[in-house]
C-alpha cells in the first residue's frame, strides 16, 4: 500500500502535466481559428473598399447620365420652342400674306417630301 502513495505524486504531476498539454492544444487551435479569422476579415475588408470604390465610380457615373440626360432634355425643349414658334409664324404669314398662302399651297417635290418624311 505504500508503494501506491509514492505514485500519488507522480500521478497527480501527471494529471497537470496532461492538463498544461491539454489547454496548449486549445490555444493552438484558438491561436489558429483567430489566425483564419483575420485573413478571413482582411479578405472582407479589401472586398468591401474594392465594392466602395466601385459604387463611387458608378455613382459619380450616374451623376454624369443624369446631367447629359438634362442637357439633352434642355437643348430637346429649345428645338421644341423653336419649331412652335416657326410653325407659329408661319401659319400667321399664311393668314395675312397671299404670297405666303400661294407659296404653301404648292406640290412638294418627291425629293423633297422624302427629306422631309425623314426617307432616303
């Protein structure tokens, strides 16, 4: 009985030895979950700055669309008038102006009719 209360030291030395080891293992693993994790969140954060900058570009895009968009749709208004007003004055010279009425009463040429007609 007393060579088995010899081992109880040994046993118990044992015991802490096997827990050291056993908690080193788990911070190996934890020292490479954490290791995984930020590779992991690099990778994250490099796709989130290459996606915020490619938001930027498409907004500072849209922003150029939008005013072409505005420029076309001003200048479109300015022949719009333009052509209101020629129609306008036209249709006045034709109710005063004989020569005007005698003039618009005339055939078109064909070649003429298809320029026109928006036709080749």
């Amino acid at each position: 009985m007393m060579t088995w209360l010899k081992l109880i030291p040994y046993a118990v030395i044992a015991a802490l030895v096997a827990t050291v080891l056993w908690y080193r293992g788990n911070l190996i693993d934890a020292e490479a979950e954490q290791a995984r994790a930020t590779a992991a969140l690099s990778v994250a954060k490099e796709s989130n700055a290459q996606q915020a900058k490619a938001i930027e570009q498409l907004t500072a895009r849209k922003a150029r669309d939008d005013q072409i968009l505005a420029d076309i749709s001003t200048k479109l208004a300015g022949i719009n008038q333009s052509l209101a007003e020629t129609n306008e004055t036209i249709s006045g010279l034709e109710k005063i102006d004989a020569d005007v009425r005698n003039y618009l009463d005339e055939p078109i040429p064909d070649a003429l009719r298809g320029v026109l007609n928006n036709k080749p």
